[in-house]
C-alpha cells in the first residue's frame, strides 16, 4: 500500500514538473506569440470598453438622431443657413455651395473601403452606407443607395442629368445615374469626395447641424407642446378647485 501511494506521489510529482517545464518550454519558444495575445488580449478589452462607451451602433445612432430631428423637405435642393454649419475649405466650398466638381481619381473616397458612414461635410448628416459603396471606376465615390430621406434629386434644367443634394443643408453632393447596370439596383449615386466625410464604425456619429428652417420649425413646435401643457395643467388645477368647491357645499 505504502508503495503504491509513494509510487502515486512520485507519479504525481514527475507529471507536476513535466508540466512546469512543458509551459517554461512554452513560454519561451512562443515568447513573442505569448505576448501578442496578452496585446490582443488587452486590445480587445480595450475595444470592447470603447464600444460600451460608443453604445450604439450606426444604425442605432441614426435613427435616434433622425426621430428627434425629421427633416424638411428640400426639392429644389436650395442651399440653407445656418451660422453653425461646418466651415469649408476652397474646393469643399466650390462643391458643396457653388456645384463643381472635383477631378476623378484625385479626392480621398473614390478608392476608399473602411466600413462605416459617410456624412455630409458641411452639416454632417448621415448620408451613405460603406454597405452601398461599390468600385465604379469612375474615379469618384459611387453608392447604389442612400440613407433614406437624406439625399434629395433634382433634375438638370437641360434634362441630361439629376443633381444630388443633402437633402438638410442642400450642400451639392454630384449626380445619380440608372440603369448603368453596375448592381442589382441598377443606381450609381457619383459624389464628390469633398462633399462627404468618412465616419469608422468604431467612432460615434457627430450631432447633425441643423439649418435655421428647422430650428425655427422646432422652436415653434416646442412653444406649442409648452402651451398645450400649460392648459392642459391649468385645465386640471381649474378641475380641482370645482372639485373643491363641489365638495364644500355637500
Ligand atoms: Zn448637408
């Protein structure tokens, strides 16, 4: 029995070291692998503490925005005020306010794959999916579809084309094309590179700048909802001093 137990012990001993050096081999052969999983380690719980700080996804982030600020409609596409647009910079100006166009293959977006959204530059409305980006080669960006309700069309006066505007501040975004046959949905949205803004996915949305129409149109609405309630409380204060004087004369 003793035997048998000292053989138990010793069996458990040898496997305790064999072990022990097993990892030390391990860790010292893969010392390099060791730490880039400690990095990746870290790193995700890193990124999984930003997303819990970002929250919301771009989907999520965009339909909150646009329940708590319905647009106006804009189907002339005219360009709309507001002091607190974003300030632009030569050809983003020239696009955006004034309709040029910038040269193909040269802005920053006409190549670019990131996953995310991309805004307007001038009120930073959410305005295409990367989902709806695809290679054209035009030399310009090119989407098959809009975040809907954000990008108004407007056919040229000479009837060649149709213009594409953001639909919030009216800035010039470029053209759209149909039945070109480059996606199922048979839509090439060209935009110009310096009308939009790429926003990761990893990143928060910034806050839409609105135009001066709609922050009338919600100053308004707000008067309104505060008139409503004020009757609506004096309405009940009334009620109870009937209640009160009905209850004195009983
Ligand atoms: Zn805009």
């Amino acid at each position: 029995m003793i035997r048998i137990g000292f053989l138990a012990i010793t069996f458990g001993i040898a496997t305790l070291i064999y072990q022990g050096t097993d990892d030390s081999a391990k860790s010292t052969a893969g010392k390099s692998t060791d730490k880039t999983s400690e990095k990746s380690t870290d790193k995700t719980g890193e990124k999984s503490g930003d997303k819990k700080d970002i929250k919301l996804s771009h989907e999520q982030q965009i339909e909150e925005m646009f329940k708590n600020h319905p647009f106006i409609a804009n189907p002339k596409g005219e360009l709309r005020k507001s002091k607190d647009f974003n300030k632009l910079k030569g050809l983003e100006a020239s696009v955006l306010n004034t309709k040029a166009t910038e040269r193909a293959f040269t802005g920053e977006y006409w190549n670019h794959k990131g996953q995310g959204t991309y805004i307007c530059r001038k009120c930073n409305c959410p305005l295409y999916r990367s989902g709806d980006k695809f290679d054209s080669h035009c030399g310009w960006p090119s989407f098959d579809d809009e975040i809907p309700g954000t990008v108004t069309r407007i056919p040229d006066k000479d009837g060649q084309r149709v213009e594409i505007v953001c639909t919030n501040c009216g800035g010039h975004l470029g053209h759209v094309f149909l039945g070109e046959q480059f996606t199922l949905k048979n839509t090439r949205h060209c935009v110009n590179s310096k009308s939009i803004l790429f926003v990761d996915e990893d990143e928060a949305l910034p806050k839409i700048i609105l135009p001066d129409e709609a922050k009338k149109r919600d100053a308004k609405e707000k008067e309104k909802a505060d008139s409503l309630k004020k009757a609506g409380s004096d309405d009940k204060a009334d009620e109870k001093k009937d209640d009160a004087k009905t209850g004195s004369s009983k």
